[in-house]
C-alpha cells in the first residue's frame, strides 16, 4: 500500500501497517520539519503502539487576562480564527493536568524503523483500477483540487496560516502552556516542553522580522530572561489552524475518495477535523487496518451510518 505524507500521521500509519509493506511518498527531499508543534500527548497510546516510553509529566495551563473572561475568550477565538466563537472557552484559572512527553526524535526514530520511503518527488499514482489501497494525509482541499472533486466548490475552507517559534531555554525542564487572547500580541499561545519553548503566532506568513525579540517578548510573559534562549528558529504553517466544515460535506467527500480512488484520509488536516489529535490516529489506523483486511471499500459508508 501506498502512505503519502510523511509527516507525523504517515509515519505512525506507516509503523502501525509495517505487516502490509507500505510505501511512504514525500514530497520534500528530506523528512519534513513539519511538527514544530509540541510533541506531547493527552495519552500513552502512542508511545506504547510504536514501543518508545512517554514521559509522563503535570502540564500547568493558564491565560494572560486581557479585560474580562468573555471579552477574552472572544478575542483568543478571534485571535486563533477571524471569526468569534463562544466554544473556544478560556481557561479558567489554573489547570494541572497529565501529559505524555515523546522523545525529541520521535520522528527519526519512526522514520528508522520504515524501509520504503521515498523523497524529493509528488505520488502522482491516485487512480488505481485494481483498488489497492492509498492511505492519504494530504489536507483535504489539496486533496479535493488533486481529484477534481465535482463538489469541491461547494465546500467552503478556512485554513489560518502561521509561524510557530521555536527557542532553548537554558537550565530548564517544565512543562506549562500560557494563552494569550491580548489582540496587541501577535502570539496566541506560548508552551514549554523540557528545554523548548514553541511560540504560536496565528496569521503572520512572512518570515518573523522580530526574530529576537518575540521570543523575548514571550519569555518575559513567563518569568524567564532573554540571555537563557538560545537556538531560535521560524517554522511557517501553511494549516496553523482550521475550522470545521459542513460535517456531511466531509463525509461526503472522504466516503467518495474512498469508493473511487481507494483513498483512506487520515489526519486532522485530511479529515478537516479541528479537534483532531495524534493520540486519536491510532484508533482510525486500526479501523483503517480492519478495513482493508476485508477487503470492503463500502466499510466506511456504513461505519459513517
């Protein structure tokens, strides 16, 4: 079978699908630094599939108040989206909560353990008349314009792009998370996992002309001093983060990629799921797994029923 991706969602599907041979297509010439996310879980379940221990730590959350919690909860929603929504609550007060930690080459190590994957070059192979199968992690409106998927008009995406930034603080093994709803700062969110502090700066696309100073910026908001960072790099995001779409228009199109092309989506971005984590990927591998050793491409229509 073919993945292509081989981001985070192809290399665990890659892992967990070893027994069917897969074959991993990427388009970059190297593994993509494509996570500049935090690599921490809500579960262990990813960890525990792929036989790498998790650390298990408490993650401390809490916001900067900006005026009062609906004005702040409206101006993170708005901040995160353009648009304001009253379900993306703030988080009230302090909250202590469990978390998984992967090792900083989580993704090298995944990648080890695969013998096919190929580099540098576009999977062009999507009609496929004897049906075999196609796992895809391509967003879906990528994948949409790549089928010519008759309906895709209809379908209307809102995909905010984005610059995660990324420092080492010295001396440092934390893990905590600060929401920033204040429209003035150009950063919603600021974490640290260990040593890495990773700063979410939702809609900025050129690359940070105050390099220096938003880590700086960030790590005042945390207590921390501008002379303990070091190693301070951009990541762009083409799909920093995403709203939710007409559910059966999702289905729609993933259930037709599925009859026609043998395409099984997987991935937040390939499912248009918002709420999507990595932890939940290894139950849709398995099903997806289930799937194709029964050989039924019409399983997924009356699992969606």
């Amino acid at each position: 079978m073919d993945i292509v991706g081989a981001g985070m969602a192809g290399l665990l599907a890659g892992n967990m699908l070893k027994h069917r041979d897969p074959v991993l297509h990427e388009i970059q010439p190297s593994l993509p630094n494509n996570h500049s996310a935090v690599l921490r879980f809500r579960s262990s379940q990813v960890g525990d599939v792929l036989g790498i221990p998790f650390r298990k730590v408490k993650l401390i959350k809490t916001y900067v108040p900006w005026h009062n919690p609906i004005a702040d909860a409206l101006a993170y929603s708005y901040k995160n989206s353009h648009e304001y929504h009253s379900d993306r609550s703030i988080i009230n007060g302090l909250v202590i909560e469990e978390r998984f930690i992967a090792p900083s080459n989580l993704i090298q190590r995944m990648q080890a353990r695969l013998s096919n994957v190929l580099f540098g070059k576009a999977y062009s192979t999507w009609s496929r008349a004897d049906w075999q199968p196609i796992i895809s992690t391509l967003p879906m409106p990528a994948l949409m314009k790549l089928l010519d998927y008759p309906r895709r008009n209809e379908v209307k995406f809102n995909a905010v792009p984005g610059i995660n930034v990324k420092a080492k603080v010295a001396n440092c093994d934390a893990y905590v998370s600060l929401l920033v709803p204040d429209p003035s700062m150009p950063f919603s969110r600021i974490s640290i996992t260990g040593n890495e502090m990773i700063i979410e700066l939702p809609y900025v696309t050129d690359a940070v002309g105050d390099a220096e100073g938003v880590p700086v910026r960030a790590a005042n908001l945390l207590g921390l001093h501008a002379d303990q960072l070091s190693d301070i790099r951009a990541f762009k995001q083409n799909y920093a983060k995403i709203t939710p779409i007409d559910e059966n228009a999702r289905k729609d199109f993933i259930f037709w990629a599925t009859a026609n092309y043998a395409i099984f989506s997987l991935g937040r971005f390939a499912t248009w799921r918002p709420g999507l984590l990595l932890d939940d990927l290894v139950e849709d591998i398995r099903l997806i797994d289930r799937w194709l050793e029964k050989k039924d491409r019409y399983a997924i229509a009356r699992h969606r029923a």
